[in-house]
C-alpha cells in the first residue's frame, strides 16, 4: 500500500499486543491490529489516505459498515471507546502520541464504558409527506407558500429564505 496511514477505530484498556488479528480485518482487507501505550491500546488497520468526502456514497457506507463491524468485534470482549468513523493517523508513532495525549481522559473512560452499549440509529423520511403535513398543519408556511406563488423569482427571494427556516 502506498502512504500507509493508521484507521482508527477505538481504544481499549487492554495493553495486550493483538497482532494476531483477531478483530477480523477493517478497511481495505487490512489485519486490525493494536498500538499499545501503557495501559491502553489503539484498535487500527493499515489504509491508503482516503477523503472520503470524495468518495461515493455507497462506498462510504461500505466503509462505514467495515469500521462497525471492527468496532463490534472488539466490544464482544473488550471495552472500547470508539473513534468517530473516518478518524486516521499518519503513523504508530502518532497513534502513540494521541493514547499518551488523551491517556487521563482515557483511562477514565474505559471503566465507564465497560457497562455500555452502543445504538445505532438510521432514520428515513419521506419529505412528500412531511411537507404536505406541515403545509397542511402549519398556517404561517401555508399562507407564506400561498404568497411565493404570486411573486416573481426574483422578488421572492427573502420570502424563500424565511420559508426555508420555518420548515428547518
């Protein structure tokens, strides 16, 4: 792999050395592996620098998908304080700077993590239906509505700006 970055998934208070894998494998079908720092342990795989700003959308959530997976796996038998997903290192060496850095506040946290679970929640909604039921339940969006259908474009403009903040 070019330019070997360090994916973050979490820290653990395991100091073990897990170089043997048994988190299974994270991005890229890389070995999951620990960066131990005293007491604790970053959870990381190998990866290519990503912005995943760049990336489309349903590889971003196979991504996704694969940094959970690494994080539920390492939950069956350690408590883990997850990294926000996308959350990369250069090297060992700065993954090591980051455990020492935040090494107080970590260290705190695992004990407090150790009885809790992490929920995940994805919404849907169909912005059809909302919008007919604020319309419909809303008087001021309604009459400000009614009124953008008179107006030019262009003379609009505020009254768009002010209908989007009531809807928001």
């Amino acid at each position: 792999m070019k330019d070997v970055w360090k994916h973050l998934y979490g820290v653990t208070g395991a100091s073990q050395n897990f170089n043997s894998g048994p988190f299974g494998v994270g991005n890229h079908g890389s070995k999951v592996y620990t960066v131990p720092y005293k007491e604790l342990s970053a959870i990381v795989s190998d990866t290519p620098f990503i912005d995943y700003k760049t990336l489309s959308k349903d590889l971003v959530i196979k991504y996704l998908l694969d940094h959970q997976r690494v994080v539920e796996r390492v939950m069956e038998s350690y408590s883990i304080i997850p990294f926000k997903f996308g959350s990369l290192a250069h090297n060992k060496e700065e993954v090591e700077k980051i455990l020492a850095r935040g090494y107080t506040l970590f260290k705190s946290l695992v004990p407090w993590v150790r009885e809790r679970v992490e929920f995940e929640l994805v919404a849907r909604w169909d912005g059809e239906k909302v919008f007919k039921s604020l319309y419909k339940e809303e008087s001021e969006i309604r009459s400000l509505q009614e009124m953008l259908g008179r107006k030019s474009e262009t003379d609009a403009l505020f009254e768009k700006i002010r209908l989007g903040k009531l809807v928001r």
